[in-house]
C-alpha cells in the first residue's frame, strides 16, 4: 500500500491565498480595460457607449445569475459543501 503525502495547513491555505490574489488581480484588470476599450471598440460599427455598456452590464448580471444557479446545484446534490 502506497501512503499518500499529504499537505500541510499552510500550504493549501497559501495556495487559497495566492488564487485569491489572481482572481482580483484578473477581476480588476477586466473591469478597467472595458471603460478603456469602450470608444475604440464602437468606433467602426458605429455602436454609441450607451450600448456597449448596457451589452456589458447585461453580460454581467447573467453571470452573476449563473453562478448563483451553479452554486445551488452543487449544494442540492451534495458535491460542494460550505
């Protein structure tokens, strides 16, 4: 029978921390490049802010839907525990 090394506290608890960090690192750089690239984006179709913005905002709260949805299926069928 092979044993299994298992982890430390601190390393799965360092790796938590450094996802973390990417994850708002990543978040944050998406929010800001989309105010960036808004006028260049809509300058050869034509497209006004307004649209683009109300495109993004739709793109978001169906995310955000999305996750809610996923995250309830997994607690209903007992794979993700909080």
């Amino acid at each position: 029978m092979r044993r299994v090394a298992q982890r430390s506290w601190y390393d799965s608890w360092t790796l938590v921390g450094s996802l973390g960090v990417i994850s708002i690192i990543a978040d944050g750089t998406l929010q800001y490049l989309v105010g960036v690239l808004v006028v260049p984006v809509g300058q050869e179709p034509r497209w006004t802010r307004t649209l683009l913005a109300l495109h993004y905002s739709g793109a978001l709260i169906a995310t955000g839907l999305l996750a809610i949805q996923s995250a309830a299926g997994w607690t209903a069928t007992g794979r993700g525990r909080f």
